[in-house]
C-alpha cells in the first residue's frame, strides 16, 4: 500500500506539492568543466518531474566549497544560464524543484579550485583521499577567522538569489553528511573556543547564521534544511552533539521552514546519544514539516507517514534507477534495482 504518497502537501501558502515524494538530492559528477549544468542534466532532471519535489544535487556556492569533480557551481552567470535549461524542464513537466546549496568545509580539496586554502571550523582534518580521485589526499583545514565566516554567510546567501535568478522555487541548505555546516554543528570538527564554539549556543550560531541570512533574501517559505544529527559520513560521533541539536531543533522550530529535511543512507541506524534512530529524535523534538529519507521503499515510506514518523519521504538511488519511480508506484509496477554501475551515466 502506497496511499499516504499520493496525496497533496502544502509547505506553507506558497508552495504546494502535487504528492509527498521528494526526490532526494544526488550527486552525479556530470556538470561540465565550468561547473555548468549540460543539456543532458536538464533532460535528467526532467524526466523525474512527476516527484512532489526535486532537490537537485548538491551545488557548490563558491569555488573552495567543491570536494568532488565536476560537480555544478551556483556563483557565475554561466551557470545560473545552465540552471536555467534545468528549472524551465522540470517547470514545463509540471514538477518543483529546490537548489541543495553545498559547501564541503574541510571536505575539499584545492586540486579543484586551482590551490588555495581549505576552510573548516577548526584545524582538524578527515582522513583518507577523494572518492573517485583516491590519488588526492585529503588536507588539513585552515580554521576559518571571523573574516572567512562572514564572507561563507555572504556568499551563501548570494547562492540562494542566484538559486531564484535560476528558476529555481526554492532552496535546500545542505547542513548535513559532514560538509562545512555540518561541520561547526558537532565536537569531532568544531575545536573552536571563540563564540563559534564550545558550547551548544556558539556551536549553532554558524548554521542560524546561514539560515537566517538566505531566508532574509529569499524568504524562510522557498527555504529548507537538512541536518544530520547523528554523524555517520566524514565525522564521528560524539555524546555531546545531543545538547548542540537539541538547541538548533528549538532554534529553528522558529523559522518557520518549508522543511526540515534528514541526511542519512539508512534510517534504520541508531545513535545511542539521539536515544534511536535520527528521525524519532527530529521529531520529538521539532513540530513542523519533516522529510524522513534513508533506505525506504514506497511501501515502508507510506507506513511511516500512516504512522506519523515524518510528513513527506525523499527517494534517492531508486530515483537514479527508475526515472519513472513516481508512475510506476503508482500503477504498483516493479521497479528496476539500482546497482553502482547506474552512476557512470545520466539516464
Ligand atoms: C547521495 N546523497 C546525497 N545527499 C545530499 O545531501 N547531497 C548530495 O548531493 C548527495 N549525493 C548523493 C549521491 C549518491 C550517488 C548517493 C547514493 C547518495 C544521499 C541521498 O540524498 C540519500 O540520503 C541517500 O541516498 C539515502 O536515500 P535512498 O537512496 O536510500 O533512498
Ligand atoms: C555527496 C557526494 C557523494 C559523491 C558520491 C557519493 C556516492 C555514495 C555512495 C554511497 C556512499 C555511502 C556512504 C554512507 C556511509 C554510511 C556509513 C554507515
């Protein structure tokens, strides 16, 4: 039984989703050298249209933000032109879709901005080398000054009304899987003692600097979040984080967000210091609009919002998998498996 997926969502008054699937952010590598979306991405994007909500991939906002390769840029006239071809395709198929904005913090890696610094919280780097690109290890941040953050808050911003320059309907701000918000939201990478750190209130302040700096410019109704509260990729956990979430959950309960939205592979994971799994601790402790995300089928993400653990569900590989998820769901049709191999190309 898929029913609960097919009804309507109003995210607030101005945004109203034709069904409760998100199609979850992917990154797929495949933005040209310029870090500028192709044709081939637009006719990507396009064919998935039929999900309640597209989150794009991950954008990179600035240069030093990227850690992967060939991953698009929100930040040049040329590649707001390319989102352009991406928004108007999924919009003539009667789809919405949201920018994921995506600084990797001391996930990046200079090899991809001709040199340079690489900015985190705090001097403390992660071990191993760049998925796809294992020759390049990975290197030891530079702790950004009080000057850096300002300029991140900036030039976040400046994203989000390059996102709505772009077609796009909204924005995602990606403060999860242990990218550079992620980053200051947990011990393992913020060391920091200024009043970016130490405490659950200095720990946070980055992340609602972020939030509240795009929704003055494009407004909290066309902005989201998602968050990992339970450190599962580039980061380790630690008991403390529970404090430094628990007062973001309040903060941003606040902001009245088109959503909140969890990073996470597989929501059956648990975290002894969240007391279960990531979405039970968001949702205890946050009323509004929550996408659950993780490992679910259509069938067990129906049966979590009959059960109330999340109000909409965000599908990622089996969206690569089956550019058609959404219909074949629907008529109760069998989907194709996704494998690995999938990635190589934009089907
Ligand atoms: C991801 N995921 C991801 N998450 C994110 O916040 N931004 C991103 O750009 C990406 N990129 C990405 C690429 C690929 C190839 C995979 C497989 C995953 C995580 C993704 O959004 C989702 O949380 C997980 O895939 C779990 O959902 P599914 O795939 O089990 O439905
Ligand atoms: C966000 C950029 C990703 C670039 C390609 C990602 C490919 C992901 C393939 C799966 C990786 C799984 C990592 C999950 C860790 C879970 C640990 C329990």
């Amino acid at each position: 039984m898929t029913d609960n997926l097919f009804h309507p969502y109003a995210l607030n008054n101005t945004i109203e989703l034709n069904n409760r699937i998100l199609m979850a952010p992917l990154t797929r590598c495949m933005a040209d050298d310029d870090l500028v979306p192709t044709q081939a991405m637009a006719d990507y994007y396009g064919r998935r249209s039929e999900a309640g909500l597209i989150i794009s991939e991950a954008v990179i906002i600035r240069p030093d933000g990227q850690g992967y390769p060939n991953t698009p840029g929100l930040f040049s006239p040329e590649q707001i032109n390319g989102w352009l071809k991406v928004t108007d395709a999924v919009h003539e198929n009667g789809g919405k879709i949201f920018a994921q904005l995506w600084h990797t913090g001391r996930v990046a890696h200079p090899h991809f901005f001709g040199g340079g610094e690489v900015l985190a919280p705090s001097a403390v780097g992660v071990e191993g080398t760049v998925p796809r690109m294992r020759e390049l290890v990975y290197q030891t941040p530079k702790a950004a000054s009080h000057q850096d953050i300002a300029r991140l808050v900036k030039d976040y911003a400046q994203a989000a009304a390059n996102a709505i320059d772009a077609g796009f309907d909204g924005v995602e701000i990606h403060g999860a899987n242990g990218y550079l918000i992620d980053q200051f939201l947990h011990h393992d990478s913020n060391r920091r003692s200024d009043e970016y750190g130490g405490t659950p209130e200095n720990m946070i302040r980055f992340a609602l600097e972020v939030v509240d700096a795009i929704t003055g410019r494009i407004g909290s109704d066309r902005t989201a979040l998602r968050i990992s509260p339970g450190a599962y990729f580039n980061m380790a956990g630690d008991s403390r984080d529970r404090n430094v979430f628990d007062l973001l959950l309040a903060e941003l309960e606040q902001r009245d967000l088109a959503f909140l939205h969890i990073g996470i592979f597989d929501d059956s994971m648990e975290f002894d210091y969240l007391g279960g799994r990531a979405s039970s601790y968001v949702r205890g402790n946050y009323r509004n609009t929550l996408v659950g995300v993780g490992s679910y089928s259509a069938d067990s993400a129906s049966a979590a919002i009959g059960e109330d653990k999340f109000d909409l569900i965000a599908i990622g590989r089996p969206f690569i998998a089956n550019p058609d998820y959404v219909a074949k769901v629907r008529a109760g049709e069998e989907l194709t498996p996704y494998s690995e191999d999938m990635l190589a190309s934009l089907v």
